[in-house]
C-alpha cells in the first residue's frame, strides 16, 4: 500500500533539504513541504517528531526519519513501500 501522509520539514538554503525535494520529484511522490526556517510552531514540531533541530526530517504514515540524505531516503522509502 502506497503511504498516504507524506510531509517534509525543510529549511530555508538546506542543501540536504533540496536533494530531498529532488528525489522525492524523481519518483513522483507527492509530499507537503512545511519550511521551518520562519515558522516557530512547525519548527517545534520537527523537533518533538524528531528528537533534533537538523533538516530535512521526512514524517511518512507516522513513521520518522531525520537529518537525511538520498541514499537513507530511499532506503527508509523501500522499508515502508516493501520495495516499491
């Protein structure tokens, strides 16, 4: 089953962040993007989601990974998709 909720916490000239955005485009998934860099409500979420301040932080169906890159993304993609 294909995840249904799919939100990324960003910030602002993030590096990391944009090659997030990039492979999540790459593979057609639609996300919301929630930019924390001026917003302190949703930077407090971040961090109570994922225990740290660093971006990107991806929640999926619930489930959590923090301070990425695209090879944990996809890794962390293919565990909750088996595979697809």
């Amino acid at each position: 089953m294909e995840p249904q909720n799919i939100r990324l916490f960003v910030k602002t000239g993030c590096g990391w962040c944009d090659a997030a955005e990039e492979w999540l485009a790459e593979h057609d998934i639609k996300y919301a993007t929630i930019n924390v860099s001026h917003d302190a409500k949703s930077f407090r979420e971040m961090q109570e989601l994922s225990g740290q301040t660093r971006a990107p932080v991806i929640e999926i169906d619930g489930e959590i990974l923090a301070d990425f890159g695209p090879e944990e993304l996809e890794e962390f993609w293919q565990e909750l998709t088996g595979g697809k």
